[in-house]
C-alpha cells in the first residue's frame, strides 16, 4: 500500500477526495475575499502564496477541508428525501426506470449470492411492503461501497463519488459562498466607487477582482443547486451498480460455478 506523501512539516497531504471534494469548495468559500484582498492592498503573488505555505504549516489546509464536509453532510439526508431515498439504493428499485430490467435483473441475482441472507423483491413484494424491500436494497448498496474503496481497480466509481462530494459539498457551503461574494463585491465596488469620486485612477487589478467576484457569485446563486448535485449522485449510484458484475467475477461462488459449467459443455459436446 502506498504511503501518503507528506509536506517539510511531516503533515500528511490530502488525499485526492479530501482536495477535491472538500478543500476545494472550502476555497471557493473564501476566494472572493482574498482576491478583494489582493486587489485593493496591491499584494504581490509571491505574498499570497508565502500565506498559503504557512497555513499549510500550521494545519489550515486540514481546517479548511473539514469545514466543507460537516454543511454537506447535514444537507445530504434531506436531499435523499426529496429525490425519494438514496439514490443507490433507489436506483435498485423495480419502479425505478434508469436502468433496463434485463440488466437490473443481472445484477440482483448477483447480488443475492454475494451478500448472505437475502432475497431479491419481486415488483409486487415492493410495490406491497416498499420498506422491506428498500431494507435488502440498502444492504446491497453497503456490499458494494464497500467493496469498491480499491480506487485504482474501481476507479470508475471513485471518479463519480468525487465529484459528488464537490457538489454535494458546494450545496452545504452555498449560503456562506454568497455571503462572501456579495461582501467581496460590495467592498471592490466601495473601493472604485470612493477612486472615481476623488478622480483618481482606478487600478486595473480592482475592476478584474469586481468582474472575477462577479462571476463566482453568479455560480453560486445559479448553478450551485439540488438539481446540480444530483447528476453525479445518479451517476455514482449507476457506476455503483454496475460494480456488481465485477465484484462476482473474483467471487468463490462463481468460481466455483465455472468448473460445473465446464463439465456440463463437456458431457454435453461427448454426447
């Protein structure tokens, strides 16, 4: 197993879905302001990546990724509730018409030799009692997150749950985002304002920072929404499903069938 790289202060660096999926939207929170900074005292680069070097010292790239991740998991449960449950586990469902019933059939059948003690609902059982059957849907969904945490062999997977939890993330962090940007916004324009009633020249950096502000609060106020969130909840719950075929490919039950069918093609051939 690889060992997590490390910065000169012998912190461990983040992993790609703490980067992603929580730092990022944590900086995008705070962005606004430090371009407003930037602009209006005039800092060198060089100053702002020295102040990024030393947050990483003392432990605020860890803070900054934890402060996405709390938002976003206290939306999630009432994000399920509005899209009718979780989406991998609604995704199994009968009435559920994302994937083909052939296909659906598949991979249930699969998943009732690979997780023990269950049995797959027939469309009457779940249309009859929809809780019991969510309940078997829901321990199929556990087997197989937890059976496609190996990034690099489901790597399908690992790409879709990333981005999920950016956008997930992102929509916990949206009412803060908006109130960053508009006090960015509100303070680049203060300061243009106060230049060009004095007469004096506006400096090109402070209408880039207003313009640049401007469009990331756009982005939070538009796109950042449930809808947003659940194109990559639907394709991780997808991508998840179709992990079954794999996940029983290296299992000894279907090992152990491959020999009998041989056996059956022999007779059969001898015969």
């Amino acid at each position: 197993m690889a060992k997590p790289l490390k910065n000169f202060m012998g912190r461990a660096l983040p992993d790609r879905y703490t980067c992603n999926a929580r730092l990022y939207p944590s900086l995008l929170v705070i962005a606004p302001v430090v371009v407003a900074i930037v602009a209006i005292a005039k800092l060198e680069f060089s100053w702002l990546h020295t102040l990024w070097i030393g947050l990483g010292a003392v432990g605020g790239l860890y803070w900054l990724s934890q402060l996405a991740r709390d938002p976003g998991k206290v939306l999630e449960s009432g994000l399920w509730q509005m899209w009718g449950g979780m989406p991998s586990v609604a995704i199994l469902r009968h009435c559920d018409l994302r994937i083909d019933a052939i296909t659906k059939a598949r991979y249930q059948a699969r998943l009732v030799e690979l997780v023990p003690n269950t049995t797959a609902p027939t469309p009457e059982s779940e249309t009859q009692d929809p809780k019991s059957a969510d309940m078997c849907y829901a321990a199929w969904s556990t087997y197989l997150r937890n059976g496609t945490r190996d990034q690099k062999r489901f790597h399908l997977v690992f790409d879709e749950l990333v981005s999920y939890g950016y956008r997930r993330n992102l929509l916990g962090l949206r009412p803060y985002g908006l109130v960053s940007n508009i006090l960015a916004c509100l303070v680049c324009a203060g300061f243009i304002s106060s230049a060009l009633s004095q007469s004096h020249d506006v400096a090109a950096a402070l209408w880039l920072a207003l313009f640049a502000d401007i469009l990331l609060l756009f982005f939070w106020a538009f796109r950042v929404s449930p809808p947003w969130v659940r194109l990559t909840a639907d394709n991780y719950a997808a991508r998840l499903v179709e992990a079954a075929d794999d996940l029983y490919v290296g299992h000894p039950k279907a090992a152990a069938k491959a020999p009998a069918k041989a056996r059956k093609t022999r007779t059969a051939g001898s015969t």
